[in-house]
C-alpha cells in the first residue's frame, strides 16, 4: 500500500532528526525529500533546523521544482531532488547531507571525482556486491546557481544510471534511494567510507 503524506513526512522528519543527531546536517543545512507520487515530490521548505523539523515544514512540488503549495518556501536545492525523480522512476528517496567529513574530503581531492575501493561497506551501496570494484563519486564545482549546477549534475546521470550519489565540492552529498530507508543506508555507508578515506590518505600524507 502507496504511504500517506503523513507517513511520508513523518520520514523525512525522523530523517532530519538522525541525521542532524549524527552531526551531518549542521546550522539549517542540508534537506531531504521522498516521492509524493509518480510526478510529486514532498521536500524540506528552506532554511529550517533539520533536527527540529515539524509537519508543516515539507511542501509537495511537482518535477521540475515548481511549489505546489503558497504560502510555503522551498528548498533552494529543489531542482536537485526533483532531477533525480525524472532521472530514475525508482528513486524514492534523496538526502542532503553537509558533513564535515564530505565538505573537506571534497575540497581536497583534486579533479573532478572520488574512487573508492577495497572497501567491504561498498556494498552497502546498491548494485554493489563485492569490495573489488569501484564505486566512483563525481565531484561537481559548488554554484550557487541551481540551475546551472543542476544542468552540469544531468549529463553524469545520464552517463552513468548506476550512479549512487555525487559531492559537491566544499558543500555537501547527495544520495538517495527506492525508500528512504535506503537512502539513509547510503549516507551512513558515505559517511563511514569519507572518514576512511580521509583517515588512510592522512596516515599516507597523500
Ligand atoms: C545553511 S547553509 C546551507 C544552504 O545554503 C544549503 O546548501 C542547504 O543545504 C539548505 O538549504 P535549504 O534552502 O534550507 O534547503
Ligand atoms: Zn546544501
């Protein structure tokens, strides 16, 4: 049975409570949302404690980021959540995340993306069974536009339909999946594989 809009956004409440608990969705940032129906999302409105989110603080849009409700401001990052849903009927779920772990991890590598590898927890993502392939996360320049920032994320997703999140550098992850339960899945397993990589390249002073 399809969830009510209740259901739906008690999960992005209870999302925004573990993830600001975790301390990944610090000081308003960050926001999450699921799909509402096969042309609807329901998102965070803008510029709302994540920890401290309540039901009226969601609002439905439809996919191309238009606010389906007055009186209500969306996220300024829609338009990434709402390319995700016409990108890949399956997606059920995205978050947003701005980690300190990602935020650094993302400004210090340089080009345009993160290979993991040799990592047992990969295969929390999904599609991976096995730690001897790469997972490759795609950096994307941060742009306060997004639009633009949206238009330069398309054609790696249409490149890649395998694609499990992406960083935007200096600001933050997303990541989603069917439910939000998997979405939530893949931003522990990012959190954990960043602070690896962050971990091993400073042991290594690479
Ligand atoms: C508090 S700075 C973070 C914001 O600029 C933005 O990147 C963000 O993640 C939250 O924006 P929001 O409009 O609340 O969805
Ligand atoms: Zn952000």
């Amino acid at each position: 049975m399809p969830m009510s809009r209740e259901q739906l956004a008690q999960e992005i409440i209870d999302a925004g409570r573990f993830l600001y608990g975790r301390g990944w969705s610090p000081a308003t940032s960050s926001n999450y949302s699921t799909r509402l129906a096969a042309d609807q999302a329901l998102l965070t409105v803008s510029g709302k404690h994540k920890g401290q989110l309540g039901t009226d603080d969601v609002l439905a849009t439809d996919l191309d980021g238009n606010s389906l409700e007055a009186g209500k401001k969306p996220s300024a990052e829609t338009l990434l959540h709402t390319q995700l849903y016409r990108w890949n009927g399956g997606v059920g779920a995205v978050l947003h995340t701005h980690s300190v772990n990602a935020t650094v991890l993302s400004r210090l590598t340089a080009g345009d993306r993160l290979v993991l590898e040799d990592y047992e927890l990969q295969k929390a993502f999904s599609g991976v069974s096995s730690h001897e392939g790469q997972v490759i996360v795609p950096i994307f320049d941060n742009d306060q536009d997004i639009a633009r920032l949206a238009a330069q994320v398309q054609p790696w997703l249409d490149a890649h339909p395998d694609c499990v999140g992406y960083l935007i550098r200096g600001h933050g992850l997303y990541t989603w999946g069917p439910r939000m339960s998997d979405a939530l899945r893949q931003v522990e397993a990012f959190e954990f594989l960043f602070e690896c990589e962050l971990k091993v390249r400073a042991i290594l002073n690479r």
